[in-house]
C-alpha cells in the first residue's frame, strides 16, 4: 500500500510557517486515515496537547474511526464515528505524516496514532507553539465559528465587510484569523505584492478597485499555492526574491524594501507599491 506524502521538519524550515496551502496538504494526509481505526494513541511529549492530557486524548480517540477531515484556514479537524473531533493548529513548526510503523520515529515526532494496516498518523513539531485539542462536535463549530471566512473562499462582499471598518492597516488585516482566517506573513506580502497595494495602507482607505485586487491577488496565488502544497519560492514571485542578499521586484527589478509591519518582517515594491 502506498503511503501519504511524508513532510518533514526540515522542509517547514526551508518553507517557513505553515500557511492555508501546507495545511491543505495536511488535509490530504489525513484523507489516508479516513475509515481506519486508532488502535492505540502514544503521546511522547505532552508539551503538544491543548485543554487534554495524554490520557484523556487516548481515552478519547482510542477503538475510534476517522471520518472526512475539513479545514478552516489553519486548523484542521478530523471528525471520528463519535463525538471527538482531533483539531490540529501547526503552529510555526507543525506536520502531519502517515507513514508505516517500522519506519524509524523522528526526534520531533510528538504524537503517534497507530492505525490499522501497519500505518501511523505522526504529529511532528519542533517548536510546539501550537498543537493538538480533542473537542466534542459543538466545540468544534464553536472554534471555527471565532474565525474569519476561509482566505480560500473569499468572496467581493467577505472582502468589503472585512476592509471597510478597520483602519488597521491592511496587512495587519489579512494576517487577523478573525478577519480572514488562513493567510499568513508570506501569503499577505504576495498577495499586496500582486494588488499593487502597499502593506501600511489603511484598510478602509482602500479603493474598490484596490480591493478587487486583493481579491484576484488572493484566488490566484492560492490556487497555485494549494496545487503545490506550499507557497512556492518562484523567481516570477515575491516569495522567490525576498531572501535574496540583493532582493528585487519580480515585475520591475526595482530593489525590495523590507522593514517591520504590523509586527512581521515586510517585503515590498516601492515603485509597484508607493507609500501611503
């Protein structure tokens, strides 16, 4: 049988937080544990669990089925054939990994969810900012109900409710979970990047055609993002030359400004994006 694609904590490293499309691709991994049956729960570091303990988690999941997981931008749930819905939050270092059971465990590896077949589903952290909750079905409407619509199906009128009352500036804005829940530092610099907006805008500055914009910006580099399962460093994008010694606009070869903006180190155009 083959087995789902395998993330490690290197590849986070390289790619940075993970973001709405690596947390689609989690999705997917867990797809391969859909039907099968937790035959045991080993928790080798607690530091991961959320409002459970190691007990309670077994207790809970244990002789339980997976059923179809789901996404709302950075949490993942995975609903069982009771009442248990497993949340997943990556935090900046999380993965998801369905492997065999004789491959040799990671040093990161947190919790292991013995399947049948000879399979586990391993959560794998280095940094253990976030981690795992075991609710109850309510719980799990609740907590995703505290979110902002999913960046993946945004639409004009999400959009408009979102920007027209905040004066926040409008990275700050795309970054709020409540406002617009998946996206994160990378996605929101190229998303401005490709609206022609600067990140210090004020949101509720911006124009309807601004705002059309970051709307086009946001469905196209998602769908490219999702397809890859991360945010692709690529020279044509903002992701492939920000890291750069000398980085440079993909669009003008204008040299990129970076400084911190809404608290996160910012990327921009000054010719594509002039200041406010």
């Amino acid at each position: 049988m083959g087995v789902a694609a395998r993330r490690t904590v290197a590849d986070l490293v390289v790619r940075r937080v993970p973001e709405l499309p690596d947390v689609e691709g989690y999705r997917r991994v867990l797809r391969g544990a859909r039907g099968r049956t937790i035959r045991s729960v080993t928790v080798r570091d607690a530091g991961v669990l959320r409002g459970v303990s190691a007990a309670g988690l077994e207790r809970g999941l244990r002789g339980r089925r997976f059923r179809e997981p789901y996404r709302h931008g950075k949490w993942l749930l995975a609903p069982t054939d009771g009442e248990q819905v497993l949340a997943f939050h990556f935090g900046m270092t999380g993965a998801l990994v369905l492997s065999r059971s004789d491959e040799p465990p990671h040093p990161y590896d947190r919790v292991v969810l013995a399947l049948g077949d000879d399979l586990e589903l391993r959560y794998r952290d280095q940094r253990k900012l976030k981690g795992l909750r075991l609710e109850d079905r309510a719980s799990a409407r609740r907590l995703v109900a505290r979110l902002g619509p999913d960046a993946a199906d945004l639409t004009r009128q999400d959009l408009t409710a979102v920007l027209e009352h905040r004066r926040a500036r409008i990275k700050a804005v795309l970054l709020d979970q409540s406002a617009v829940a998946g996206l994160g530092n990378l996605l929101a610099d190229e998303i401005l990047w490709r609206a022609r907006v600067h990140p210090a805008r004020r949101a509720s500055d911006l124009t309807s055609a601004e705002g059309d914009r970051v709307l086009a910006g946001t469905r196209r580099v998602l769908r490219t993002a999702v397809r890859d399962g991360r945010v692709p460093p690529r020279r044509s994008w903002l992701t492939g030359r920000r890291d750069r010694v000398h980085p440079d606009c993909p669009r003008c070869a204008t040299p990129l400004r970076h400084r911190a903006v809404a608290g996160r180190s910012t990327y921009w155009c000054p010719h594509c994006q002039p200041e406010p």
